[in-house]
C-alpha cells in the first residue's frame, strides 16, 4: 500500500509519479484512507482518472504545450469535454434510460446465476468475456449487466438471460444518503488537502498548483457520482444475488465497484486478463478474488508486480479460442488477393505516444527502404485516445494508409 510521505522517492517517468499518486493521493501520511463511504474507497474507484490527469499534465508540461488532451477531431473534443466536466457518466444514463423502450432490456426474475459486468467500450474487452459467457451459459444461468446501448448491441446476442442496462433496473438511490456520504467525504478531505498540496508539490513541482486543482475538481464533480454509483450497485447486488461475478478488468470504476461489493457480500468475482501487460496501472492490484491470465509469462509478470500466486489462475485468451476461424478466414483472402498490393498492419499499444511514433516510424521506413510498396493499415489500441497525433504523423510518411480502431483487422 502507498502512503503520503515527506522524502521524495526516485522516480523514472510520468507513469511512474502517477501510478504511485492514483493510490495514495486519498492516504494520509499512516496510510489510511481518508475517501471512504460505506466501507468502500471512492480513491480506488478514481485510481485511472487521477492517473489520466497527473500523466496528461506531466507530458504537456514536458512538451511546452498547455494542451493535456491532444485530441482533434469534434467527437473526441466532445468527449473530452464531457470528462473534464464530469458529464460522461450523465450522457450515458440519459443515453441508456432513452434507448431503453426501444432495446427493451430484460429483468431479472430470480437471483443468482453468474453475472457479468461490460462496463467499457473496449472491443478486446466485450469480446473475450461474451466468449466466455457464452461457453458457461451452456452449463448454467448467465447474466449480463451493461453500461450503454453500444455495448448492449454487442452482447443482446446472449438473448435468453437477463441483461440489465445501466441504470435501468437500479433502484433510485436515497437522496439524503448520498448527501450525507458525500458532506463526510468532503469535510475529511479538506483535513486531509494541507497534507496532499505539500507531497504534490515535492512530486511535481512544476504543476502541483494545477493538479492539487485537478484532484479538487474530482472530489466536487467525479467523486458524487462515485456515490450515487456505490449506492445503486450496492441496491443491485442484493437484490439480484449472483452467485459469481466476472469481469473483463476491475480497474475501472464500475468494475472495481462491483468487486469492492461484492467482496463485502461474499460473492466470488473473477477477472480475465483482456490485454498485453504493458503497464501497470490498468492491471495491479488485481482486488478481484481470483485473475484468469494468458499463459507463464503473464503469471510470472503479475506476481512480479506484487499479485499474490495464489489468485492467478493460466486458462490462455478465450479470444485464441477462435484462431482457427481467422486462420481459414485468411487463406480465403490470400486467395483473393492474390498479384494485388501487400497490406501490412501496425498495432498500436497505450504505451506514450514517443513509444508509438519511434515504434511506427522504425517499421514504415523499414518497409519503404525493402522497395516494394504496400499499403499500412495502422490498428489503434481500443483504449487509444489522440487519434489526431496517428493521423498527422501517417500523412508526414510517404505512404498509403488507412486507420481503424474498433474494428476487425482481417
């Protein structure tokens, strides 16, 4: 566990100060957590934002730049946008609540089953935990639990169980509840900000003011969601009682809620490993009981990042499962593509943007000095946020190329 402390540890990057950060800005100096309501930590369900914020504020101040979002086009802006103002999650209830009538998500009757939660718009994601619902809806009952209409289409296939669609079918929470939550919250953070502001400012000097601003504005605006989510979750899980929960990732807040919950009811929850480690801070700490993983390597990776042996279960990628499809899949393009332009495509990680642009410009001069020509098909990762960078330095090349991002690459 992290804790606020005077000395300033050595780090080595942005990512570093602000793995460190997302798990101890809501810790006072002994370690205890200051951002708690009704047992469960607010901190940990805010980990990836805060780790978004202090990683955008140390790269734009690395680059010269005041611009933290390097998003061009009007949907990402918009986007943007939306999450500066804590209105992202308010979109998509509303989102959800209209498209509900024409969706018609089913309610549950009984409880039980295994539930499973698609909390992100993560293609990888929604695809590997259907594989697996899929398989074990043969053997038992299966339930689904959604957070917007686009992830709904993707799994209203699993037709015959119930699927929920965030918020409906939550009970509306007590309004005097949430507030009294949130007043305690606030008055032990403003305890607790002194403490915050000196440890940010030997972290971070050049933007402490900026980032103790940034924490502040999650607390009024991210943090009251948090709440209202915590009580509404907790309202589903005892009415529904699943037997097991699964989960593509219990990083994010919904998912961590959902696991922080559940722990506190006794029910078992399972994650499955859904990317390449190529960081930390959207796999470590694994809080779900047990971790479903790739292979060895991936084993060997969680336990060296501090996951206990004894949660991690190897079961491989459900998504290899169907290797064999795209494998006859791609002998019938081989075929059909026979004499015409090669393609080659280039999959990008959430890696930094100076790690993809080193990484792309390395593999697309390679294949210009070869001679033949070929037309690159750049793969962004799901979770991919600047695509306007990809797009500028793509027309920097002399090369022919086309962009995808949720999308089949076959």
């Amino acid at each position: 566990m992290f804790t606020l402390r005077d000395s300033r540890p050595a780090f080595i990057s942005p990512g570093d100060i602000a793995y460190r950060l997302s798990h101890s800005w809501f810790r006072d100096v002994d370690g205890q957590d200051v951002l708690t309501a009704d047992g469960v930590s607010l901190g940990l369900l805010a980990q990836l934002v805060v780790y978004d914020l202090v990683v955008d504020l140390l790269n734009a101040s690395s680059q010269g730049t005041g611009d933290t979002g390097m998003r061009s086009s009007p949907k990402e802006r918009l986007i943007a946008f939306c999450k500066a103002r804590n209105l992202d999650w308010t979109v998509k209830a509303m989102w959800s609540r209209a498209a509900a009538p024409i969706l018609h998500p089913r309610t549950a009757g009984t409880s039980g089953g295994c539930l499973f939660v698609y909390d992100v718009w993560n293609t990888a994601m929604i695809e590997g935990l259907g594989l697996v619902q899929r398989k074990m809806s043969e053997r038992m009952t299966t339930r689904a639990v959604v957070f917007e209409p686009r992830v709904f289409g993707k799994v209203r296939h699993l037709a015959g169980h119930d699927i929920f669609l965030y918020p409906v079918g939550f009970a509306s929470s007590d309004r005097d509840e949430i507030d009294d939550l949130y007043r305690q919250v606030t008055m032990r953070f403003r305890e607790h900000l002194p403490q915050l502001k000196r440890t940010v400012a030997q972290l971070v000097p050049s933007q402490s003011d900026r980032l103790v601003a940034g924490l502040e504005r999650i607390i009024s605006g991210y943090i009251p969601r948090c709440i209202l989510d915590l009580c509404r979750v907790r309202h589903f899980l005892t009415r529904t009682q699943p037997d097991s929960v699964v989960l593509a990732s219990d990083s994010h807040r919904f998912a961590r809620l959902f696991v922080l919950l559940s722990r506190r009811l006794s029910i078992p929850t399972v994650v499955i490993q859904h990317g390449a480690t190529v960081s930390k801070h959207a796999y470590v700490p694994v809080y779900a009981d047990r971790i479903c993983v790739w292979g060895g390597i991936s084993r060997d990776w969680f336990i060296a990042n501090g996951v206990p042996e004894e949660k991690i279960v190897i079961t491989g990628s459900p998504r290899a499962d169907r290797i064999h499809e795209y494998a006859v899949e791609l002998r019938r393009r081989y075929v059909s593509l026979a004499g015409r332009r090669k393609r080659v495509v280039i999959a990008t990680q959430p890696v930094g943007r100076e790690q993809n642009e080193r990484f792309m410009r390395t593999v697309i001069d390679g294949l210009s000095a070869a001679g033949p020509e070929v037309d690159i098909i750049l793969k962004l990762h799901p979770g991919q946020g600047d695509k306007g960078f990809f797009e500028s330095f793509l027309k920097s090349r002399n090369c022919r190329w086309r962009m995808t991002q949720h999308a089949d690459i076959l």
